[in-house]
C-alpha cells in the first residue's frame, strides 16, 4: 500500500526482529504494542506525514521526561527552586536527550525515506533529541509511568550524578555580568543562515553597549545564541565554562 507522495507506507504493527531486540535491551522494555515503538522511530519522511511519525509522541514524553527529572532531582538535591531548574532545564533539553539516544544506537534504527538517511538526518543531534522524547512517551503509554521512569532512570543517571553544581546557561550568566557592570541587557541577532530546513546552521551575533560584539554558530538559533553569550564571556570575564 503507498501513501500520497508514492513511497511505500512502513509496516508499523511488525518491525524487524533485530529492532524489537534493540528495544528490549536499549530500552528495557518488551512492547505489547509495537506500533507504537515504530511510531516513536518514525521520521515524517518515513511515513504519511507528522500524525503517523514521532512528532505527537514527542510532545508527551518531552513533558514525561520533565515530571521524572523534576522528582528525581527534588528528592536527590536540596537546593533552592532556582538551583533546580538550571539542573531541569540541562537535564531534558535537546543536547542531552541526543546524549542518551546516541548511546543507545537511535540512529541505527530510525525509519525514513533513503533521501533523508544518505544526507544523513538520522544522525543529526535535533532529530536523535526528538526521538529519544518519542521513545519515552511510547515506554509511557505501552508500559506506564514506572516503565518510564525505570528507563529514565538508568540513562540519565550518568548526567544527573556527574553534576554536583546546577549547570549555568552563559546567557543567563552573560545578562547577569551586564547587569552587575551597569550594562543594558545583552541583544541577540541572527547575521546567517544557511542549510536545508532538516540541517540549518545558524551564526548569532551579540551585542552588549560599550563592548564588542561576539559571534557563536550551532545548529539552532538557540545553541548558536549560547555560542555567542559563551564567547563574549570567555573575552570578558574569563568564564568559559558555562553549560
């Protein structure tokens, strides 16, 4: 059967044995419904479009794998709320969803179209973020929250324990040592962008009066605007560390 734009619509109710295999040890879990491991993998360009790939799934577990992480670190660290959603919002952004996914061997076993794997989307840090998400939400809703939270557990941990201090985002830092100098608020501006809409590249610059501007790329405006807050930093205070 083939879908509207003439590629074949995968098979989602019975994947591959070696893929169920990679689930039950990668994932910990055996699924009762595999559609829903084959919706988790799925790119848009593997199916019949976003209500048929990972994209719904990723909503959910994105808010899945806040809830898990929020009551894991309020019962590991007593710190003040601040301190923790520094820790929250490292935890369950997209570099470090991409982390575990790529540990797991994610991008072995995404289901797309041959175009998208030969450029090689399967392997972009975004896309493997989003999957992760995806996967998640499919532990949920095949297994429950426990099954989740089982998963979450055992492939955050790593990060969770390698942070003793709340991580610091340089723009935050950046808006902070502006402020303290008696400075305006930092200002942030795209100067490029290039590449197709599933490998953007973005160059930020920023600005703060009185200094000069400092330049980051990345692969999101965000990243690219962490880049930038991170260079004048490092130019200005020394502070080249921030997450």
């Amino acid at each position: 059967m083939s879908g509207g734009t003439g590629r074949p619509r995968p098979d989602r109710s019975h994947l591959d044995k070696t893929v169920i295999d990679w689930a039950d040890g990668a994932l910990g879990h055996r699924f009762a419904d595999a559609a829903l491991l084959a919706s988790a993998l799925t790119h848009s360009s593997g199916g019949r479009g976003a209500r048929t790939s990972y994209e719904r799934l990723e909503f959910l577990g994105d808010r899945v794998l806040g809830l898990v992480i929020a009551e894991w670190l309020y019962a590991e660290f007593d710190e003040a709320e601040g301190d923790m959603n520094r820790r929250l919002a490292a935890l369950v952004d997209k570099k470090s969803c991409a982390e575990v996914a790529d540990g797991i061997g994610v991008s072995d076993h995404v289901i797309m179209d041959m175009s998208a794997r030969d450029a090689g989307v399967h392997r972009q840090a975004n896309l493997l973020g989003d999957i992760c998400e995806a996967l998640i939400a499919a532990l949920y809703l095949d297994g429950g929250l426990e099954t989740a939270r089982t998963f979450i557990r055992r492939a955050w941990a790593p990060q969770v324990s390698g942070a003793r201090t709340p991580p610091r985002n340089p723009k935050n830092e950046l808006q902070e040592w502006a402020q303290g100098s008696g400075r305006p608020l930092p200002a942030y501006q795209i100067v490029w962008r290039d590449g197709p809409d599933h490998a953007p590249s973005f160059r930020v610059e920023v600005s703060v009066r009185g200094l000069e501007p400092a330049m980051g790329a990345g692969s999101s405006k965000q990243d690219a605007e962490k880049a930038a807050a991170r260079a004048m930093l490092a130019r200005e205070t020394g502070r080249d560390n921030a997450s």
